[in-house]
C-alpha cells in the first residue's frame, strides 16, 4: 500500500503542518483526527488497516491531516474570540492548501469529508459550509455544537459567542440557511452521521438529523449500542461506511 508523508509551512497558519496520505487512486477522502489528534491518529487506530483492500484496489485514497485543536477549541488561555479565530485561519489553510494539493494529485470527481469524534465536527462543518468541495460526508461519533454542556464536556467558547462561532456550529446555522445554491450543494451529498445510543452527543445528532430532514436534505443517520466512542467502534463504522 502506497504510503507517503508531506509537511510544509502554513502561511495561513504560520506553522510547519503535516499529514499522511495513503493509496493511490480512487474517492480522496479528506480525514479529520479526533480531539488534538495528530496526522498518525487514524493510521494508530488501525482504521487504515481496515480500509487497505479498499486502498490497495484503488478505490479511496486517504489524506490525513494534522490538528491544531490545542491552538483553537482547547486552548483554554486564549480568548474564546481568539480561538474561534485561529480555527478560521485552520480552515483556510485546508482550503487553500491541503485540498489544492489533494485535487492536483488525483483528479477522481469525488471527495469524502470525515472525522470521528472532533474530528467528526471538522469534517461536517466544513463540507455543510463548502459543500461545493464534497461529493460525501461521514461523521463517526460527532459534536456538532461546540458551546453545548454536556457531562464533563464544557462550552468550549466559555459562554463567549459571535457571529463566527454561529456560522462554524452547524446545528445553529443549518436551520435559517436559505441560500439555494449552497442547499442544493448539500441535498446532492451523500452523508451518514453515526452515533452512539450512550454518547453524551446523541441528542446533538439527532438534533442535526432533525434539520438536515426539515432542510429536506436525505441522509443515513445510525444508532450503535453503547457509547461506540473510540478505535474499536470506528473500524467497524469505516468498513461498513465509507
């Protein structure tokens, strides 16, 4: 299985970032890691031993990226102003530099969005903002509300909130989003959101499965047993998902 690791320095980020990608052809799919996960999260999870007859046939191609979630959601010494700030400067940088590099070395029409955990957050909330980019999403074990209280997981804007923090929560700006373009962008994607029925975000999931029906925009939504939150679970949600 083809395996290669490329880093430069983000302009946007002002940082050295790294990632992995691994295959060779086939739907690139964009992979997010969970709460301050690095770019070798996915491959320690064994998730990519799972997709690797996938990989090796040619049919996905998997680019991992790094997280800066400790410079952003969690950098809890920092404004909440600025770190909703910080995490704009983190999405332009996969825009403007990550998915140009991905689209110049494979030109296959689709493009899968995807993350587990936070990273399922990522992933939805970039494709639900620029569905122009994605073709499918797959979301494992999401948050899709960052400012929610729930269990030991705190408002991670400490109460702050802006119009930023409104246009990156998906389960805030999807109900009043009434731009056709963008809609019909979303309506044409494929999307499966997977959760837990002992995850602390299952209401959150079903919340945001309750808008995207309203919306009129179809997708997959699943229930696992038990809190299906960590690398055991998601193994089993890739094989059967993306």
């Amino acid at each position: 299985m083809n395996r290669e690791y490329h880093h430069w320095y983000s302009p946007r980020l002002g940082r050295d970032m790294e990632f992995l990608v691994f295959g060779h052809a086939g739907a690139k799919v964009l992979v997010f890691p969970t709460r301050d996960g690095r770019f070798y999260e996915y491959e320690n999870l064994r998730i990519v031993e799972t997709l690797q007859h996938k990989i090796e046939a040619g049919h996905l191609q998997l680019f991992c990226v790094d997280s800066v979630d400790h410079e952003t959601f969690y950098c809890f010494w920092s404004q909440p102003r600025d770190r909703i700030q910080r995490h704009i400067h983190f999405e332009q940088y996969i825009l403007n530099e990550v998915m140009p590099f991905m689209n110049a070395k494979n030109p296959h029409p689709c493009t899968i969005s995807h993350g587990c955990s936070l990273g399922a957050y990522h992933a939805a909330n970039l494709a639900f903002r620029h569905p122009q980019h994605f073709q499918k999403l797959v979301a494992f074990s999401g948050r899709f509300d960052l400012t929610l209280e729930v269990e030991h997981f705190k408002n991670l804007f400490d109460g702050y909130y802006d119009e930023d923090i409104y246009f990156h929560t998906p389960s805030h700006f999807l109900p009043n989003l009434t731009d056709h373009t963008q809609l019909n962008q979303i309506r044409r994607m494929d999307i499966t959101l997977v959760i837990g029925k002992e995850d602390p975000f299952l209401q959150n999931n079903r919340e945001l499965s309750h808008i995207l029906n309203q919306k009129g925009i179809r997708h997959a939504f699943y229930e696992w047993d038990s809190r299906a939150h960590q690398g055991y679970y998601w193994r089993q949600m890739a094989r059967l998902y993306i």
